[in-house]
C-alpha cells in the first residue's frame, strides 16, 4: 500500500466516523420529536426541547460540513496533492495535518480567507 492510499484510508474512516455519528444524532434527534410531540410538556420543558434539538441539529450541520472537507481532502489525496495548500503550493505542517486532517489550506491561506469570509459578512451587516 502506497503512502497515497494510507492517506486516503485514513481519511476515509474519519469521514466514516463523522457520518456514523451524523446519522445517530439524526436518528436521537426523530426519536426525540416523536417522543416529544406525544406528550404534554408546559412551556418551560418545550423551550428547552428546542433549544437541545437545535444543539443536535448545528452537530449534524457541522458534521456535513466536515465530510465535504473530507471528501475534498479525499480526492487531493488521490491526486497525489494531499499536504500541499491548494492556494500557494507550500507543504502544509505534519503538525497541522494531524490536528485537522481535512485542511488543504496552509495556516497563513487559511487565516487570509478567514479574514475574507469575516470581511464579505461585516458588509452583508453593514
């Protein structure tokens, strides 16, 4: 096995993991609606209802989120271009590779568009 397909293994299970564990929180989260619209709570249990359904539902969204950057890191990967920043061409740390596998942006790539992203929504406030 090449080092490409151990990279690609690997980041596989973790997209595997993120979706098992979407797919729980999805199937709590039905269980949790069905129970709840069976029965009588007052208010205060409702808002609290809510509240924890709408925790599960930005887990899952935040798991999606994580699968595509898996998928994108994935197909990198098998291009051979996995640990390279798509945007500048430096080789990304090991360091950081292992602290977020699904990253394809170099630290210095990836606070410039963070920067950008902030920017474009302080002028959709503003």
């Amino acid at each position: 096995m090449s080092d490409q397909d151990t990279v690609v293994s690997h980041l596989g299970k973790l997209r595997d993991r993120a979706a098992g564990e979407a797919d729980r929180l999805r199937r709590a989260l039905q269980e949790e609606i069905e129970v709840a619209s069976a029965s009588d709570d007052d208010r205060v249990d409702m808002a609290a209802d809510v509240y924890e359904r709408s925790k599960i539902i930005s887990t899952i969204q935040s798991l999606e989120a994580k699968m595509r950057l898996l998928d994108h890191a994935i197909a990198m990967a098998r291009e051979g271009r996995y640990g390279l920043c798509e945007s500048c061409g430096t080789e990304i740390p090991i360091e950081r590779l292992e602290i977020v596998p699904e990253t394809t942006l170099c630290v210095t790539c990836a606070a410039r568009h963070e920067r950008g992203v902030l920017r474009y929504f302080r002028n959709l406030e503003g």
